[in-house]
C-alpha cells in the first residue's frame, strides 16, 4: 500500500516500523502530599524514524541540532511541542510538527536529542 507523502514521493506502510512515546508533562502530588511535575507516558504509536540528510542536516548544524531526528507518524491531531518523544531508550524534544499537505493523514515532526537528566 502507497500513501501520499510530503515532496509528492510514496510512504510505504511498512515503514512505520519504529516505535515510540510520546510523553506529556504533567503535575502530580508525591507522598508528602506537594505538586512535582513529572514526565508521563501519553501515547505509544508506530512511526518511521530518519536522520536528517542534506540540507535539512546543514540547517541542523547550523544551529547546533545535529542531534535531530525525523519522524514520520499517522495523523494525530493531540501532539504538540510541549510533549517529548522516547525512542530506543532515548529523549527527543519536539521542534517542528507539520501536518503533511494539511491531509490530516500524516504528520512529520522534527525532534532533539537531549542529555542524560534532562
């Protein structure tokens, strides 16, 4: 099955091979009974997960987000750049999503790495 994507190439279904999870921030009370934030997981979904290339790598570089990843996920109209994204054991900050050719169809979102305790 071929599904319409972004520069008018086709997307493979199969290449939503990847999980990942999305997490939201959220404000829990602990045992003391005080308010803490807290990173909860929020949806797990299947995606197709891509380093950048190109110019979209030059442009990464250029503001020291190397570090990006692309994701390519069904839409989903919940998400937004206050969540995060866990991937292979790693965290990703949410930069950019784009709702590919407004189709609401597929999204892509672009994500940062972020540091071990962050």
């Amino acid at each position: 099955m071929h599904i319409e994507k972004k520069a008018g190439d086709s997307l493979q279904i199969g290449e939503l091979n990847q999980r990942i999870t999305f997490q939201a921030l959220a404000v829990l009370t602990n045992e003391n009974g005080f308010e803490a934030e807290s990173w909860i997981a929020y949806k797990e979904i299947w995606a197709k997960a891509e380093n950048l290339h190109g110019r979209e790598y030059f442009e990464a570089a250029a503001v020291h987000a190397e570090n990006t990843l692309k994701f390519t996920i069904r839409y989903l109209d919940s998400i937004n750049t206050t969540m995060r994204i866990l991937f292979k054991g790693k965290l990703y900050n949410i930069t950019s999503i784009d709702n590919i050719k407004y189709k609401n169809k597929f999204i892509e979102i672009k994500a940062l790495g972020v540091e071990d305790g962050n």
